[in-house]
DNA sequence: TATTGTTATACTCTATAACTATA
DNA sequence: TATAGTTATAGAGTATAACAATA
C-alpha cells in the first residue's frame, strides 16, 4: 500500500477512485471514455485485416451502396470529402474498391467494391462483432437494445 | 433532386441513407460517431471558458482530491503521464492549479487548484450541463439513467 | 456560379520510448 | 532497481481553405 504524501491534504487510497460529484457527474466525459476504450479493441481487432473503422465503415456503405459518388459517401458517413480520398486511394490500391468515372458527370465517381473487398469486409465484421459481443457482455438483450437506441435518440437529436 | 449516375447501379436516394446490414449492426461505429458529436459540442463550449474536455476533468479531480500526485491524476483519468504534463503546465500558468513538492518524496508533486481554478471549474461544469441537458433531452430519466448505467457497465467489463 | 474530387495543412487526442532525479 | 515527472515524437482522427476540372 503507497503511503499518502506528506501535507495530509491527500485522503485517497491508492489508486485515485473517480466517482465524484463534479466528474462523475461529468457525462460527455464518460461516454468518450467508453467510446475511446471500445474504439481501441476493435482497431486492434481490424489490425488483423489492415482496416480501421473508418476503412471497414467506408468499405461497408460502398458494398452495400455499389455505384455511389465519393460526395454521397462522405455525406453518409459524416466525414468531410478531403479526409475520403486517402482511404480511398488505399483501398482502390488494395484492389477492395474500384472509382469509376461517372458518363453523365465527368466530375464524379461511381464507387464499387471487389469480390475480394467483400470477402474482407465479411470477415473483419464478423470479428468485430465477435469482440463487440465480448464487450457489452455485461448488458443483456433488453440493456443492450435500449442503448442502442439511446445512441440513435442522442445522435438524431436536432441541432441548435 | 441530383441523378442517380448512369451506370444504374445506385439506387439511392441523395443523401445516401446509411440504415443498412453491415454499418447498422456496427456498433462500435454508431457509438464513436454520437460520443465525436457530444465532445464537439462540449468542445464548443468549453471554448468559452478555454478548456478542453480533458482539461475540466483534469480540473475536476484536482479540486475533488486536493494534494494528489500527477501519476495518481493519470491513473484516475486513465491517461498517460507524459500527456498530463502540458495540461497541467497550461493550468499552473494559468494560476488554476499549483503544484507543490511533496516533502516525504521529493520525486512527486502534490496538486492543488486555487480558488481561482475552483470558480472556473463550477462556471465550465455548469454549462457543460446545460448543453448535456438538450444533448440528451430526447431521453427520459429513466432512459437516461439506464444509459449511464450501460457506459458504465462495459467501462467496468474485465479486460480479456 | 456551383459542385466533385483533390491537395495541403493544421490541430487535437492518444500512445510509446527514453531521459533525470529521486527513492 | 523501480518510480515520478519529463521530453520528444509519432500516429490517428478530424477540420478548413483553396485549387482544377466539370457542370
């Protein structure tokens, strides 16, 4: 057991509960801190198909969306256009999506996955739904479902 | 209303609605998106009071635990110590916080927040509430609090 | 004029290795 | 040897301005 410090001003075990009022209170803070904590053990998850969640989120909308334009990507998945074009550059180079040129606008490309970017996309899914499976273990079915609704109500919420 | 492209192979609406097999079971990914959403509105907010949502929290447990060391604040807030540093140089210089030598281990420094730091942290946590409190108003308390509960319950699941 | 994709860039957040001074 | 705080650094993730090609 580490001793507390000289000045006595200290009173907490070691380590440092955080269940206080100010930060307990504090929800943004506790819902980034999940978010963070799942965030890594599914990246570490896709490390073992080179994706990220945003390289599987990407690949996933375009298998499932074949032919739409990187602007109606970027929209779908709220991230803004410039951030697009290096994933997409991977991906088109790891052969698991191809740009095509749009005829009626020649400013646009049609976006389409491989065979083989939907073969990884299935495998990576069912292993981050492996691990998602682990984590929220400790909600059951009911818990788990009215979060995921929860999520949903927050994120649909109007803006200001 | 902008066309579908030519090659016939989207048959979207424009915007793309992401509502789909893969993206909509993907978890991991609807929550990291609503937890970027709430931290940029607190983010926006706390620009008033110029603090980052780590800051605050860093604030916070200082105030709650007067005396405490910078390891105990890193575990507490389960960020790395050398990432504590800056934030702590910033709110010395700031005169929100103090750090002191501790005399029984002259390695360690003991935290405290000035009166000062204490009056910013209540103004900042107070609107941080306020913006909490439309963020997630599309909730009922017990939906909220069944929410809150959730987080809390798979931040707690054991590590594998 | 407006839009699509692009380049360049910058800022935040997070993580790791290695150093120093103390223990 | 180990620990507390620090320095330097690197990698993600996200955001904005400005450009060329095309509408």
């Amino acid at each position: 057991m580490v001793n507390m410090n000289g000045n006595n001003r200290n009173d907490l075990a070691d380590p440092v509960e955080v269940d206080d009022a100010v930060l307990h209170r504090f929800l943004s803070y506790h819902l980034r801190r999940m978010s963070n904590q799942v965030q890594a053990e599914i990246a570490r998850t896709l490390k073992d198909y080179d994706l990220r969640m945003i390289t599987m989120s990407v690949l996933a909308v375009i298998v499932e969306h074949p032919g739409l334009r990187q602007s109606q990507l970027a929209d779908a998945l709220s991230i803004e256009r410039p951030n697009l074009v290096s994933i997409l550059d991977e991906l088109e180079h790891r052969s698991l999506v191809v740009r095509e040129r749009v005829p009626t606008d020649r400013r646009a490309y049609a976006l389409t996955a491989t065979p083989s970017g939907e073969r990884l996309l299935r495998r990576a899914f069912a292993a981050t739904e492996a691990v998602e499976e682990r984590l929220f273990s400790g909600l059951d079915e009911k818990r788990r479902s009215d979060f995921v609704e929860a999520m949903a109500t927050v994120r649909n919420r109007r803006p200001d």
